[in-house]
C-alpha cells in the first residue's frame, strides 16, 4: 500500500453553530507517499462568524488553522458570507495512530463550534536505515502513579538502561522524539515558527516555516518535505538517542545492556517510538485514579507546590475531570497497543514485586535469577531518596487511601468521572 492512504471523508450536515460549511479535500481514495495530505474547505457560522478550523484526533488538537482563503464562490451563494470563509493546510500524520479518524470542526467567535466533517485514512509507519543496538523501553504512564517505582526496579537489572538519577526523569528519548514531531510537521505560520521571524526566536526551534505553499506546488518537493526529509530526521533522532543510552551503558558499567528505559505520557510519541522501534517495547502502568488524585493534593501539600497539572484548573472538582480524562488517554493508548503492550497494575507492584517483576521479565524476555530480583526489590525499596518522594508511611496505606483521604464533596464527581474507566480496569466503583 501507499505510505498514506485516505479512506473516507464524510460531510456534516448544517448545524445551530453552522449555517453551511464542506470539506474540499481531501478526496477519499487519496493514495500518498508522503506522510502528509492536504485539507480545504470553507465554514460560515450560523450566528457568530467561523474564525478558524481544528482537525482533533479523540482528544488532541493536532492542528489549528485559521480561515484566510478568500472564497467568491461562497459569498455569491451566501450574500453577507465574510470574504475570507475558506481555509487551507497541510496535515502531518506522524503523531497519528496508523488508522484514524480526524473531526475536522470549525471554531466561532463566541467560542463555540460546529462539525464540519471528519477525514479517515491510513498510514505506513516511517521506517530508517537506522540499528539501533539498544531497544527502546516505555514506561507509559501519569504521575503519581508508581513510575519512579518501577523504573527503580528496572534499573537495577544489568540489561536495562536507564540514567540513575533520582526519580528518573532525564528523558533523551522523548525529547528527541519530540523534536522529530515538530520538525516533521507541515508549517503553521499562525503559531509555530514565520518565515518574517524565525532567526530571532532562538529560545526556539517550530515547524519547519517553508513547508507548505508555494513551495510545495512542486510535487518534488512536497515529497522532499512529507517523506525524505522526515526519514533523515528520524534517523538523526534514532542515532542521538542511542549514542547517549550507549555511553550511559558504559558509565554504569553494563557491557550486557539491551534495553533502555524512560518514562513517557499516553500522547504521540510512544506512537511514533513504535514506528521506528518495530521491536520496542512498553510497559502500561495504570493505578486507581483516586489514590492518584489523594497522592497529588498530599505531595502539593508536603512539598508546598501546585503540581501534576493542579495548577491550570480553579477547583479540585475541575482537576478530578482533567485526571479522568487522562485516565482515559492512558486506557485508550494500552487498547490501541495491547498486542505489543504489558498491563501492570501499582497495587500488585507494590504488593507483589517478585510475582510482577517475573511477569515483565518474561515479557521483556529478560533473565530472572533470584538473586537478580533480590537485588532490584531492595534497591527500589530501600532507595536513599524514596521517603522525600513518598507520601504515606508505606505501601499498605497508599492503596485504597481514597477511602480515607479523598473529600466527600469530591466523591459524586469523581465517581461520575472516573467508574467507567476504573470498571474497565477492574477497580471497585467509588
């Protein structure tokens, strides 16, 4: 098949947010050997003027485009239309599942919006010269959840790198892989890096400025741009990656290692890991929401900050929602990759860690000598650092402490929230 493929587009008919609108392309049946497509149309809000479109996959914005094609076709079928009702892009793919679905919606003035339609499609993973001679390890994961736990315990196996300092969160990889998403993408003038300005924004690096019309007029190099340049990046991200994990190795001194570790968030970049590691591999760790909500507000109170993401909502009731739907981000990304994904839950981690840790190392396909279990339990337990990272006095008071700790006025909101993705992963309802 080709590197992209567009499988469907569909038309939403008018709404009370939108007198009319059409999505002019792409055209279902689109076949690409790029890793980008381009999507048109135009919008006229019903009561208050279409300002711009975004194109959302499930939760994430993926792109923002603001309407400034000029459109007389519209304006003579509509009188009054502004002008400007038409809109024009390139899409990139890269952080996309390999089968998606894109609601294409316009946003209006008064800050509401309105379907315009959705674009369907496929997409074959990019794919380098590049061997890497260590193996990505992704622990996908929120926080508060029991990471630093688990990479302690990885760590300590001599086959798994991971750079030792406490709790583990100098993350080469994602920044790399990060810096491919970004520089991958088609450009976007209104919010990522202008042609006008780009030397004198050194604090930093956006979409790559030219990568779009006109210069894409020529098919040779939209495909320069959608796939040789994107390939050449990935390789450059793959080779940083593995230099700094190699020379880790040897600093530890671990001559044996064949994986690297690295906490990651349920977003697009363990998707695209996926794309370049065909053999990567990744650990879901996933913990009753609501100890996590009660384990965020005492580690906020002990350490005297607003963290984990409480400080961008005015409630605790407004940020039990924000973790209920990462909640379900993290769910959905274990779903999506539960073929080549390992499920682990905090509780049997914490209760359990030989029983756990030879349920990983079997997937890992790593050795699982006692003595080298010993040896890892008691380095993650007994960590020197542990006790200003934790915040009851021991596992048994961590599991089920929102029984305890969470406010009752918290409890209708989060039960409404949170059941229905505990229940698929097999928690007790609140």
């Amino acid at each position: 098949m080709a590197l992209l493929e567009i499988t469907e587009v569909s038309q939403a008919p008018p709404s009370e947010a939108l007198l009319a609108s059409y999505l002019d392309s792409p055209a279902p049946g689109t076949a690409l050997e790029r890793t980008t497509f381009e999507v048109g149309g135009w919008a006229l809000g019903r009561h208050s003027e279409a300002e711009s479109v975004e194109l959302v996959a499930g939760h994430e914005l993926i792109r923002a485009v603001p309407l400034w094609v000029e459109r007389p076709d519209v304006a003579a079928v509509h009188p009054g239309a502004p002008a400007a009702s038409g809109f024009w892009s390139l899409c990139g793919t890269l952080p996309l599942e390999r089968e998606f679905r894109l609601e294409v919606r316009a946003v209006l003035a008064d800050g509401t919006r309105g379907v315009i339609g959705s674009i369907a499609g496929r997409r074959e993973p990019i794919r380098t010269s590049f061997q890497p001679q260590l193996e990505p390890l992704l622990v996908t994961s929120l926080g508060r959840t029991g990471t630093t736990l688990l990479m302690s315990l990885l760590a300590a196996h001599p086959a798994v790198v991971a750079h030792r300092n406490y709790p583990y969160e100098i993350f080469p990889a994602r920044y790399w892989l990060h810096a491919l998403r970004v520089l991958a993408e088609p450009a976007d003038h209104t919010h990522s890096s202008h042609p006008s300005n780009f030397t004198e924004e050194i604090w930093r690096v956006g979409y790559n400025p030219f990568h779009t019309a006109p210069a894409t007029h020529a098919p040779e190099l939209m495909d320069l741009f959608g796939r040789s340049y994107v390939e050449r990046l990935a390789r450059f991200c793959q080779e940083s990656i593995d230099d700094f994990y190699r020379t880790t190795a040897a600093l530890q001194e671990q001559p044996g290692a064949e994986l690297f570790v690295e906490k990651f968030q349920p977003d697009a970049l363990p998707r695209i890991a996926r794309d370049l590691y065909p053999g990567m591999k990744e650990i879901v760790l996933v913990r009753d929401f609501r100890d996590l909500i009660c384990s965020v507000f005492a580690f906020n109170e002990k350490r005297g900050t607003v963290d984990f993401g409480r400080d961008g909502f005015q409630s605790d009731a407004e940020y039990a929602r924000y973790v209920a739907s990462r909640g379900r981000q993290l769910l959905d990304a274990w779903k999506s990759r539960r073929d080549r994904a390992e499920l682990v839950r905090y509780e049997d981690l914490a209760t359990e860690p030989v029983a756990t840790l030879k349920r990983i190392f079997a997937y890992l396909e790593l050795e699982d000598d006692p003595a080298i279990v010993e040896k890892m339990t008691a380095a993650a337990f007994d960590h020197p650092d542990a006790s200003g990272h934790r915040t009851t006095a021991g596992v048994d008071e961590s599991i089920g402490r929102w029984k305890r700790d969470l406010p009752p006025a918290l409890r209708p909101v989060v039960g409404e929230s949170l059941d229905p993705v505990l229940a698929e992963l097999g928690y007790e309802p609140t």
